[in-house]
C-alpha cells in the first residue's frame, strides 16, 4: 500500500472522513480538519509510519499528497 493510500484510511480511522471524498490535492480544510486537527495528525502519523514529522509540517504542508512526499522523504525511527 503506498503512502498516499494509508495516510487516506488514516485519516478515515481517525476523523471519520469519508474515504470516498479525499482527494490527494484538496486542501485539509477540505475534510473539516482545522489547525489542532492536522496536528493531531502529525502525531498520528509518527506512530503509524515510524518517523518524526518536523513541526512546521503541521503548517506548510496543506494536502495529503504534499504530506506523502514529505513522508517518503523522512528517515524512518529505530
């Protein structure tokens, strides 16, 4: 399964967002995720994938498609 793809069930597990309507390019906002929300997410995503996710991500990266590179990007924890 590729990034985009389990960070799209992540966001359906956690926030209860349809899987139907996540878009890869659409905006967080777009999904009712706020700021405290996409943060939420960044620590979600440091356990699910086993990275840390820099904290500035949390307020420069804006779609999930931009948060899947910045995944695969990431030196995965030991």
């Amino acid at each position: 399964m590729s990034t985009l793809d389990r960070l799209t069930h992540l966001i359906h597990d956690k926030f209860g967002v349809d899987i139907a309507s996540i878009e890869a390019d659409a905006p967080f906002a777009s999904y009712n995720l706020d700021s405290l929300t996409v943060a939420e997410l960044m620590f979600e995503i440091d356990d699910a994938f086993h990275v840390t996710v820099p904290d500035e991500a949390a307020t420069t990266v804006t779609t999930l498609r931009q948060l899947a590179t910045l995944i695969d990007g990431l030196p995965e924890k030991v």
